[in-house]
C-alpha cells in the first residue's frame, strides 16, 4: 500500500460557481422561472458557439434525438444504425419511434463504428445513421458522407424533408462533445442534425438539458424548422407560454398531440454562465488529459487519444484500457480504488448485454469488437475541480493496483 493521505476523488461533479447560482437567483426572482427570456437567450448563444444559424434547448440530449427522428419523419418501416458501444438514450429514441435499431460492431482496438460495417447496413429502409462522439471525440464525419453518397440511390424517401435532404440522414449523438472540433468543423457543424446533453456530469451543465442543432447548408427553412421543434416540445401547442402571457393573447391551438421536453429558464440560466467560462474549463480539462497521457505512456495501456493534428476533443471522458485482463479485474481495480477514495467508471457496457436489448434480440457474442473494448476499460475522473494533487493521487493509486500491490 501506498503511504499517502487519502482524498475523495469523485468521478464527474457539477463545476458550478456563485456565479451560476446568482444568475439562477435572478430567474427566480423575476417571476418567469420556466421556457422565456433566458431559454431563448442560451439558444441564441449556443447557435454563436457552434457557428449555425438556430438552436433549440430541451430538456435533454435524448429528447433532441427523439423529437429530431420524428420531425424527419422517422419511423414504423424505417431502420436507423448506431452504435453498440454506447449509452441507452442513442439507441432507445430509435425503439420510441416505432423505427429499428440497427448495431454496428466497433472497429478493432477503437471505440467508434467500424465504418466498413455501417457501409455494409445500409439498405432501402436506412433513414438515419446515429454517431457516437464518445468521450468528446469527433467521428470521421468525412467517411460517413462518402458512405452514404456510395450508397445514395438506395435511399428512398417518405416525406418532403427527406426528399429535400434526398440521402440518409446523419443525426450525431454529440451528448460528449460540445466544445469538439475536426477539420475545421466544431461540434454541430459537421452532422445534418447534432444533438447535445447538458446533463450534470456533462462539461457544460444545465441540471438537466439539451440542445439540438443542424448544418446550414441543407437548405431547409430554418425557422419552419425551430418552430416544428417548438411545437413537438409544447404539446403541439401554437403559442409558447411567453407568448400567451402578453395580455389579450390567451388563446391557442393544439395543432398536433405532441411531448412535453421544453428547457426552462433557471437551467438556462446555468447554462448561459457555463458558457462564458466554457474556454477555461475546456483548457483545464486539455490539462488533466495531459497529465494522464504522460502518466500512462509507458504502460502496457490502451487509452483514447483526445487530441491530434486535426482534431481536438472536448474532453468529456478519460477512457482507459489496461490491455491482458479480464472484467473480473477490471471491476476488482475499480473496488480498489473506491476504497481508497477514487470513484471510477466504465464506458461502456455494450447494449447487447443490457436486458432490455437481449429482449429485442441482440447478442453480445456478434460484436466481439465491443465486447474487447469494454471487458477491461475504466474512465478516470477528469473535471475541472480536480487540483494536480488529486490528478497524482489517482495515477499513482492505479499504477499500483495495475502492477498488483
């Protein structure tokens, strides 16, 4: 055993300042404490972030994915490819729309698709691909389209926006990468449709929430657009409550039995804050990864590499694999470092393994690629409350128990 102080090192909390909680206090004290000012200021700042023209807050990643699929029109007949290397939400919103999920096994020693396979799933009843930007990472968006453009006369569309698009449509499961950049694109200028989770253990936080956002050369009507996301989100309501409460402007239609997952304006109050010190707290995210990097390199370890050349990760997730074990050691590494005060993670269990997907009947013994990739990977913490301190206590607990002391 090490003979150094124990700390309590938890995996991802909430960085939020007085000045989150000022803001939030405002909100509140300004008697318009749900979907107003504040929702459609954060929006608005979130379309100048990633460089589109419009945003849309929910209250959730999943939410955004879900209402996307069905504003597109996705659904019953139609199949949709994700990723078995994942969490729930990027496949469960296919299974909400009536749609089928389709899993594509993960490349060898990667974390993403094996794109050759996702070439390979593609048929005439393909609508969607769902990327994974796990851990903060930008897929290749680039081998993604050049699939899809190979596989384009197969595409047959069943309603105008898909006419208009006229190919499979890629939908980025972005809930890691807010903040990501590749070739030049940030983070929801890649994707047709990106969706993003400010969930609390997300870099940038709301509590709970969610955006969506789509490129702006598709030539779709932008504000049709936002206003069909509104719709779907308030009922189906034709006004939003900010509207309703100008005096005289009470009535309202429902012009579709639509969902409820609007955002609200004490989380985008959060979420307006986090954005301002948003480019410190990537920086110092960039710095833990580092340190980690170093730390590793000369071990007989596999981990995601965040930045490169062309690309650079928002960071999200230290992803982890001591290569030559087993789960059993994998989880018996992760108790050990519980008791000495370091709370660690795993990501991902692949789907097939969960109940709810063996149900739909998908076998983890047909995505061995995913299956090698879980069986002994384990996520660090990494956020921005972490001091250098904590960063060597952690290394050098996992160093020991890797080696066996």
């Amino acid at each position: 055993m090490l003979n150094i102080e124990k700390r309590d090192i938890p995996f991802s909390p909430p960085d939020i300042t007085n000045a989150e909680i000022e803001k939030v206090i405002k909100s509140l004290k300004s008697g318009w404490i749900t979907t107003g000012p504040k929702t459609k200021e954060f929006e608005k700042k979130i379309a100048e972030y990633v460089g589109v023209n419009k945003a849309v807050c929910l209250n959730s990643a999943t939410s955004s994915m879900e209402l996307t699929l069905r504003i597109l029109g996705i659904g019953p007949g139609d199949e949709v490819i994700t990723s078995p290397y994942t969490y729930t939400a990027s496949a469960s919103v296919i299974e909400h729309v009536g749609a089928k999920i389709i899993l594509v096994d993960t490349e060898p020693n990667s974390f993403e698709m094996d794109y050759d396979q996702v070439a390979d799933a593609i048929n005439e009843n393909t609508k969607a691909i769902i990327p994974v930007d796990i851990a903060g990472k930008m897929c290749d968006y680039d081998k993604i389209y050049e699939i899809i453009e190979r596989k384009k006369e197969l595409f047959k569309s069943k309603n105008e926006i898909q006419t208009q698009i006229n190919r499979v449509i890629v939908m980025a499961d972005a809930a890691h990468s807010f903040g990501a950049d590749r070739k030049g694109l940030k983070s929801g200028q890649a994707a047709d449709f990106t969706c993003f989770s400010f969930h609390a253990v997300k870099n940038l936080t709301t509590a709970e929430g969610g955006a969506v956002v789509w490129r702006n050369d598709l030539g779709l009507d932008d504000d049709w657009l936002y206003k069909q996301f509104m719709l779907y989100s308030l009922h189906g309501q034709s006004k939003d409550a900010l509207t309703k409460s100008e005096k005289g402007s009470w009535e309202y239609d429902i012009v579709y039995p639509a969902y409820k997952c609007n955002m609200t304006d004490i989380t985008a109050s959060i979420g307006l804050v986090q954005l301002e010190r948003y480019k410190k707290m990537l920086q110092r995210r960039k710095e833990i990864i580092g340190m980690y990097d170093q730390a590793f390199s000369s071990m007989n370890v596999q981990t995601l590499k965040h930045f490169g050349k062309e690309y650079s990760s928002s960071g999200h997730l230290y992803l982890l694999r001591i290569l030559g074990i087993n789960e059993e050691r994998r989880n018996n590494i992760i108790s050990k470092m519980a008791e000495v005060g370091v709370s660690c993670n795993v990501h991902y269990k692949p789907l097939p393994m969960f109940t709810a997907y063996k149900n739909l009947g998908f076998d983890i013994r047909e995505f061995p690629n995913a299956y090698e990739q879980y069986k002994n990977e384990i996520s660090l913490p990494l956020h921005t409350s972490l001091s250098n301190g904590d960063i060597e206590y952690v290394i050098s607990w996992l160093k020991s128990f890797i080696a066996g002391n």
